[in-house]
C-alpha cells in the first residue's frame, strides 16, 4: 500500500499544478482624485446619486456633504475623495464610497465646479478558481465612465481644478 502513496502523491501534485488560478474579482468601484486644489477648496463636496439612466432627474441617493483628504503616498496637491457615513452620531469616511449603482453629481462649493459621472461602460475576463466548481467563469468589470461627458478610465478618475 505505501508503494502506491508517493506515486499517487506525484500525479495528483501534477494535476493540481496545471490548474490555474484567476482571481474572479468583479470591480464597481469608483476612485476619484482631485489634482491642484488647495486643501481648503476640497475640504467640502457634495456627492448626490442618481438612478441609472435617469439623465440626472431622479435622486437615488441623497445629497450629502463629503471631503477630500490626502494620502501621504500621493503628491502634496493630490487629495482622494472620501465618503462620509453615519454610525450612531458620529462621522467617519471611507476612500470607497461611489459605485456604479448610480450617475453621479459632485459639487464642489470653493469653486463652483460640477462634475458629473455617468455612462459606464464595462469589460469581462475568464477567471478561475482552479480546477473546481468556478473553472472558467465570466466576470463583468468596469472599466470606463463619462467624466463631463470624456469617456475616461475607471482605475483612478482624475479631476484637475
């Protein structure tokens, strides 16, 4: 019997190698970065969510107040959208706050600009999760939306003053 264990162990190593792993990771974030304005300028933004579709019609998600913050692993004059939320009284933010559920509206106070995100257009990929089950299966990524009506890539969406 423990003749046919390494030989065993060796074939099914064999096998489990040749199975490859895609991580099926579906993206709908969306990550905005604000470049040449001053701290104070981006210390306040109005985010406001809209139904998909709706042309900016039909309010999907409330207007709330949001800010800017910077990252120390950006440039001094780069600074990264923060989403607010609520949790018993008190304030915290999240980098990851827009998603593709809605068309979105910022608006920036200091200065008058509004920016709109909309149109997304989305890419797919196989991916797997080796040789079981999910072998092969097709995710939908986003990829691009319209910023101010520019189609642009999703990865980071840039806004410059």
């Amino acid at each position: 019997m423990s003749k046919f264990i390494l030989p065993l162990c060796i074939i099914l190593f064999a096998i489990s190698s040749c199975c490859k792993k895609i991580a099926c990771v579906e993206n709908k974030t969306i990550m905005v970065t604000f470049h040449g304005f001053t701290k104070a300028e981006v210390d306040t933004i109005y985010t406001t969510g809209y139904s998909l579709g709706s042309g900016f019609t039909i309010v999907g998600r409330p207007q709330q107040r949001d800010t800017a913050m910077h990252d120390i692993s950006t440039p001094d004059s780069v600074y990264s959208l923060f989403i607010s939320a609520q949790y018993n009284g008190f304030t915290s933010y999240s980098a990851y706050g827009l998603y593709d559920d809605y068309e979105w509206k910022l608006y920036i106070p200091a200065t008058g600009k509004t920016i709109t995100i909309h149109n997304y257009g989305y890419s797919t990929y196989r991916c797997s999760n080796g040789c079981g089950f999910r072998k092969g299966q097709e995710v939908k990524t986003l990829s691009t939306c319209s910023l101010d009506n520019t189609t642009t890539p999703v990865g980071s969406i840039k806004i410059y003053k």
